[in-house]
C-alpha cells in the first residue's frame, strides 16, 4: 500500500480515538482529542500533497480518501451531538448526503465513469471543516480552567446556542444544496450506472 493511502487508513484508525476521547469532557482528554484531530486533519492535506506531487494516485485511493473524511467529520459532529451541543437532525442530514454522494462517486468508480466535480463541494467541505475546528478548540479551551478563568463572557458569546445553531444550520443547507446540485448536474450518469435510460 502506497504512503498516501497509508495516511489514509491511518486517519480513519484515528477517528475513534478521538471520538472516544472527545466525548469524556475531561479537560486534558479533550486536548488530547484535538490533537488527534489535528494530526488527522493534517494526514488528509498531506496525503493529497504526496499525491498529486508524485502522481500516487489509485482508484482504491481515490474512494478511500473521501471517505475518510466524512468518517472522521462525521465522529465529530456526533461527538458534538453527544454532549447536546448540536441538533441531531441537522447532523442525520449533512451525514446521509456526504456518505450518498461518497457511495454513488464510489460506483462510478468503479464502472469507469467520473462524476462532475462541483466547486461548491469544496466550499462545503472547507466550511464543515472550518466549523468543526472552530467548535473543537472553543469546547476544549472552554472546560479548561486556565483558559476559561477571567473569559467567561468570551466563552459565552463564542459558544452561544443561538450562535451555534445558526452557523450549524447553514453548514446543514450548503451541505444539503451541494448533494442536490451534485445528483441533479450527474443525474444522467447516476440513471446510466444503475442501467436505466438516459
């Protein structure tokens, strides 16, 4: 197995680790938890850097690699549900679309045919990422003493449910206009792998 998926598969053996850590709310633990996700976070740059650099490219690769990432975004979006700081119907959404369009790119795939690349995918990427991160080092930095001591009001307004739930339920409808973007501009291939007239 080449570096690249390698790094891959490593980032999908961290996403329990730093679910399980995450979710116990203890201060150090939780640190620890955004460290793994950091680190998993960078296997998923670099593993794409290593890739396109010096072409280490396979189809096994390129269905495992997003994959990856809707794992390990979707841990923590669950994580966040866990300790009620997110709405669980907004996270059911963003995962049903990310693992259907994974899946529909994985048949394609196979059956040698490519689905068409919106950029706005992207941007839906980066956003989840974005807030993700944005959540993980507010929520860790806002149950440890050190940091949460004389800030009170800071961390208040950062972690605002209202806040939280706005920004969240725009990531829920960027996230749920791109998959329907996505099958509406590759409907004519969806109805081609699945063997019915185009």
């Amino acid at each position: 197995m080449i570096l690249p998926n390698q790094l891959t598969v490593l980032r999908i053996f961290l996403t329990p680790v730093f679910y399980l850590l995450f979710r116990t709310g203890d201060p150090v633990l939780v640190q620890i938890s955004m460290v793994v996700y950091m680190v998993a976070g960078f296997t998923d740059w670099y593993d794409g850097w290593l890739a396109r650099k010096y072409n280490y490219i396979t189809e096994w690769g390129k269905f495992l690699d997003p994959l990856a990432d809707k794992i390990l975004n979707s841990a923590a979006f669950f994580a966040f549900v866990y300790l009620d700081i997110l709405p669980l119907w907004m996270v059911i959404i963003i995962v049903i679309r990310d693992f259907l369009i994974t899946g529909l790119r994985g048949v394609s795939d196979y059956q040698k045919a490519s689905f068409v690349t919106r950029k706005s995918a992207k941007f839906k990427t980066f956003l989840q990422m974005a807030f993700i991160n944005y959540l993980i080092f507010i929520y860790a930095f806002s149950i440890t003493e050190y940091f949460y001591v004389g800030n009170e009001d800071v961390f208040a307004m950062l972690m605002d449910k209202y806040l939280i739930y706005y920004l969240m339920l725009f990531v829920t409808l960027v996230t749920l206009y791109t998959g329907v973007e996505y099958i509406y501009k590759n409907r004519g291939l969806i109805k081609r792998m699945f063997n019915y007239e185009s």
